[in-house]
C-alpha cells in the first residue's frame, strides 16, 4: 500500500522526561516526510492530532526524549512515519514516569549485641537527583521515621552500613533505611531486632 513500517522501542523514564526511540523499517517506496513519536495520558493509541515530538532523523533508527512531564504519570507512546501515502504507527507501549525520589531497601541480615546494632541498606536516585542524605532510622514503636533517632551514612556509593550505638539491652527495636534527594523522602522495609541480655 506504500506506506512506511514503523517500530515503537520500548521507553524509558526519570521523573519529568520520557526517552524512547522508532525504527524505520522500510519507507514504503517514498521517501519519509516526517517520523517521530506520539504520546497521551488518555488513550492508548495516540495519533499525530495529540502531543508528539518530531525526529530530525528520517531513517533508521531515531532516539527522541519528551521533556517536562508531571510525575508519576502512565503515558502511552508510540512510534509514527509519514510518507506521501499517509502515516504509520508502531506499536502503541507504556511507561510512567517516575516519583523522582530514591529508591530505598533495608538489609535483612544485620549484628547486634548488648547495647548496638549494625545493619546495612541501599539507595538508588536519577542522576538529575543526588541523595541529599541516607542512613538508618530507628525506634522502639514500630514505625520508625527520621523523626526518631537516626544514624547518617557517610557512604557515597549504592550499599551503605550503619552501627547504632547506645542501645538498651535485651530490649526490641525496628529500624529502617531512608534517604532523601530533591524530590524528596523514601523508606525501606522495616525490620524487627532484639539486642542481647
């Protein structure tokens, strides 16, 4: 029928831009007048009548990112082609944009004694984000915040590992990692321990 075959790639988000990419897999015999993506928060099959970005490439492989977005958002996406024929689509796919804020896990394995605790966690966060500050917060209630006590990591890298000194003994506390960037405040999985007698 002449027209192109486009391919949608599958996106990729941070928290205020989508980057994906289309493949033009043949032109339809005519030569590409224009090809991008389209994309919408209402329907899963955008078209070229709604928001699109425009490649200034128009053949082969073209990489394009869709910039100040809301986050926290479902977006469907999908790869277009124009030739003198008329438009083709690739396969309509999804991705939400992200919370921006780190991505935070306690470790299960941990080392108390009579009065301390040693315990570990990890953080992630989107180069646009650095984490502002992590560590551990803890309490004797079960749901500890940076409103309790808390112990800074000093640690630049991904895994970080805390020691918590001053504890009572033979008593239960529950902890948990945070870390916090410009986006804001994650916790991870709140864990249960008892120090020795």
């Amino acid at each position: 029928d002449g027209l192109p075959d486009v391919s949608t790639q599958q996106p990729t988000a941070t928290a205020t831009t989508i980057t994906t990419s289309g493949v033009i897999n043949d032109d339809g015999g005519f030569p590409i007048m224009e090809c991008g993506v389209c994309y919408s928060t209402t329907t899963d099959v955008p078209t070229i009548n709604g928001s699109k970005v425009i490649s200034n490439e128009k053949s082969g492989t073209y990489y394009l990112t869709i910039p100040d977005l809301p986050m926290s958002t479902l977006y469907h996406i999908r790869a277009y082609a124009t030739n003198e024929n008329g438009t083709s689509y690739g396969k309509s796919l999804s991705v939400s944009t992200t919370s921006g804020k780190p991505v935070v896990s306690t470790s299960t394995s941990y080392t108390s004694g009579k009065d301390f605790l040693i315990i570990s966690g990890s953080a992630t966060t989107e180069a646009s984000a650095p984490i502002l500050r992590k560590g551990i917060c803890w309490s004797s209630h079960t749901n500890p915040s940076i409103n309790d006590k808390i112990e800074i990591a000093s640690s630049n890298t991904e895994f970080f590992t805390c020691r918590i000194d001053g504890l009572q003994s033979w008593s239960t506390y529950y902890c948990r990692a945070f870390a916090e960037n410009s986006y804001g405040l994650s916790y991870g999985e709140v864990y249960q321990f008892s120090t020795e007698k």
